[in-house]
C-alpha cells in the first residue's frame, strides 16, 4: 500500500471520530455552562460526576478494547458474520454488567461526592445529578459499545451522524428541563442528567436500526460466540487493570486538587473539559489507529499497520500541538464561557497554561495507546502507564500537597509526567515488539 493509501485510510476513520468526539466535549461543556449559571457548586458537581465515570469506565473497558481488537482483527481477516455474532454477545453481556453497577451507583450517588472530601452544598448537588445519570447506565454501556465496536470497523461516519442528532435534542431539552421552559418544571441540575440520559436513548435506537441494514460494517447475528467472548475478555482484562489502577490515580489527584478548595477543584473541572476541545484529535487519531493496526495485523500486512499508526502519531501531535498553543495563550478567554468567579478563573488559568505546552507528548501517548490496544498489547498499555501515573505523577502530588507547595506545583509535577511517558510510549512503538502480540 501507498503512503497516500495509508493517510487516507487514517484520515476516513480519524476525521468523523474526532468530530464525534468534539460534540460529546460540547455537549459536556454546554452542559456545565447551563449548569454554571446556576453556582459554582452545582458547576462543580457535574465537573467532578466525570471523575466517578472514569470509575465506571473501568467496567467498560473489560469489553470494549478486547472487543476492538478482536472486531478489528476479524474484519481484517474477512470473516465480517463471526465479527457480527461477537457484537451481539458482548451486547448481551453490556447490558447484564450494568446492572449490578445501576443498583449501587443509585445508592451511593451522594457517598462518591462524600468520599471523594466534598462539601456538603456540593455533594448535594452531586446527589441530584448523578443518581439520574445512574438510572440511564444501561444506555450508557449500550452506547459505548456500539460506537467502538463500529468505529473498529472502520464505520466512524455513522456515527458521527448519529452524534449530530443526540446533542441537538440534548440542548433542547437542557434548555427545557434546567430552566423550566415550555411549560416544564425547573428541574435544576437534575434537568441537565435527564436530558443526557434521553439523548443517549436517542442514540441507541438509531444505532440498533442501522445494524439491521445488510450493507453496514456489521450486522446483528443473533448467534453466540463464546470463544471470541472469551478472548475479548482476556485482551480486555489487563486493560481494564490498566484502567482501575490509572482512575484510582487520577481519583487521588483529584482528590488532592480538592483539599485546596471548591475554587481550586471547580476551575480544574473547568481547565480539563476546556482541554478536552485539544484532546478531540488525539481520541480520533486514536481510534484510527486501533482499527487500522488490528485490521492490517489480521491481514498479516506488518509494515502497514506500523506505517498507518505513525500516521495517526503525527498528524494528532501537530493537530493536538497547535490547539495546545490557543489554550497556553489565551486561557482566560475559554474560561469566561463558563465561570466569572475570580478564584476559579486563576485556578483554571494555571492548568491551562501548563497542559497547553504538554500537548505533543499526550497526543503520541493517545495514539500509541490506541494502536497497541488495537494490537492486543494491552500488558504493555498497563506497564506503562501504571508506573507512570504512580511514580511521576500521584506520589510527587502528595508529597507537594503534604510539603505545604501551592496548587501550581500539582499540576507541574502532572506536565512533567505527560512529557515522560509520551516518550516511553513513542520508544516502545517504534521497537515493534507489539506487531507478534497473540490474541
């Protein structure tokens, strides 16, 4: 295959994804700008509600990254019906492993914002948002699947289209339900957990429709495939260690950032998801990158699938390296949509600042994180970035925080980590250890 072949190849995949993932970080800033209207509290609230999805997002990865590497391979191999009869067995098994986690998010909605050091007008507000967010966790499960398992088979169009339409009825019915407008009680920040729960309703319905079609990228085969069951879940098991240990990092840097007040934790709620606009071409490129190298890799063309994730590296690192310069410039400017509480504002001017000039090193790290999860090297993904969260990135935070150093320092040691493992993750790739990855 060409150069040109390949940069198209990435380019089809990586374009409707990053544009898919750029109206899920709208809808979440749409959401916390509404929100914000309200208080700084409530503003708070939905930022930290993020953090207990990363959480959630530890059980959704068991099947998710297996079920790309696996959907992607066979795609590759051309056996698009056994590809298509995984899909509806991991559908089976999604909607079974949100149960257990519907019941206990519902009750513990208000403990996750105790537990995490909130006070107590915060966790309040926490109580009202998450525990309907809980309710529609299914939907959320269902949704995520969907996506990744089309998006690993090289279909990021369809869903970026569906995209689309759900975040249009999102801020409809955000302007509706928060405020009280057409004739709708003024729901608060519940209003806003609604909203996003229906919109992800809307999402799988249109989803399910489109799998019935004979020519999309998959169908539903409703046949069981346990054999490629299990091999989802054994590529999917050390990635969603990976995923345990690095939220339970992230959960305590969190919680270090909150121990210096609701200003410092609201503006690093405000700084991520304003950030989270840098991050959309990293989350595309990478997920170009998981189809490609396992669609190439189940197609025994090597240097393709090495040739395409370099592509992917690249382009994302430039992309993600520009925007990165916009918020290092001009962080004021981004966070005047959300908050004009001065505290706030400095605190999410020094993240701003500093994840500005790290953009490079996290988009490589992306990428590459997506490529060798596309592989199946989901040890390797562990490894690093275990170690790396935990010895350049936690324990120097808690030093600092003990040490009595200002909340700059916090987000210092973060830069400093992203750089690191951005460059561990680039020597790992270009090694090609994870081209002999048996899945």
């Amino acid at each position: 295959m060409s150069k040109t072949s390949h940069l198209r190849d990435v380019l089809k995949i990586a374009l409707p994804a990053a544009f898919k993932h750029l109206l899920d970080i709208l809808q979440l800033l749409i959401d916390m700008i509404m929100v914000g209207m309200i208080n700084v509290a409530a503003l708070a609230a939905v930022g930290m509600s993020m953090q207990f999805m990363m959480a959630i997002n530890v059980i959704m990865t068991l099947y998710i990254v297996g079920g790309n590497a696996i959907i992607s391979r066979l795609i590759g191999e051309g056996r698009k019906h056994r590809a298509s009869s995984l899909l509806y067995t991991l559908t089976l098994f999604a909607v079974v492993l949100s149960i257990p986690v519907t019941i206990f998010g519902y009750l513990n909605a208000e403990n996750f914002y105790v537990w995490m050091g909130a006070k107590a007008d915060l966790a309040q507000y926490g109580h009202a948002y998450f525990q309907v967010i809980m309710i529609g966790m299914p939907l959320i499960f269902l949704d995520a699947l969907m996506y990744n398992a089309l998006s690993a088979a090289g279909d990021t169009k369809s869903s970026l289209y569906i995209k689309i339409f759900s975040a249009i009825i999102n801020l409809i019915l955000n302007y509706l339900f928060i405020f009280g407008h057409g004739g709708f009680e003024p729901m608060g920040i519940a209003g806003a957990a609604y909203a996003t729960i229906i919109a992800y309703g809307v999402n799988l319905i249109i989803y399910f429709l489109l799998l019935q079609k004979r020519n999309s990228h998959l169908n539903f085969i409703k046949r069981w495939s346990l054999v490629d069951l299990y091999r989802a879940l054994s590529v999917g098991k050390h990635a969603a260690l990976d995923r345990l240990i690095s939220v339970s990092s992230f959960i305590l840097f969190v919680w270090v950032i909150t121990a210096y007040g609701t200003a410092a934790i609201a503006g690093y709620q405000v700084g991520l998801r304003i950030e989270g606009l840098a991050f959309m071409p990293g989350f595309g490129f990478a997920i170009a990158a998981t189809a490609l190298v396992g669609q190439n890799l189940g197609a025994k063309r090597l240097e393709a699938a090495y040739e395409t994730g370099l592509y992917a590296i690249k382009i994302a690192a430039a992309f993600m390296g520009t925007l990165g310069i916009f918020l290092a410039l001009f962080p004021a400017f981004f966070i005047s949509f959300f908050t004009q509480d001065l505290e706030t504002i400095e605190a999410a001017s020094i993240y701003l600042q500093l994840v500005g000039i790290s953009q490079v090193p996290l988009a490589m790290t992306f990428v590459i994180n997506g490529a060798l999860r596309g592989a199946g090297a989901t040890k390797t993904t562990l490894k690093v970035n275990v170690t790396s969260l935990w010895v350049l990135r936690v324990i120097p935070s808690l030093i600092l925080y003990t040490l009595g150093f200002e909340l700059i320092w916090i987000f210092i040691a973060m830069t400093v980590e992203t750089f690191i493992k951005g460059g561990v993750f680039l020597y790992i790739y270009q090694k090609k250890g994870w081209q002999q990855t048996a899945v």
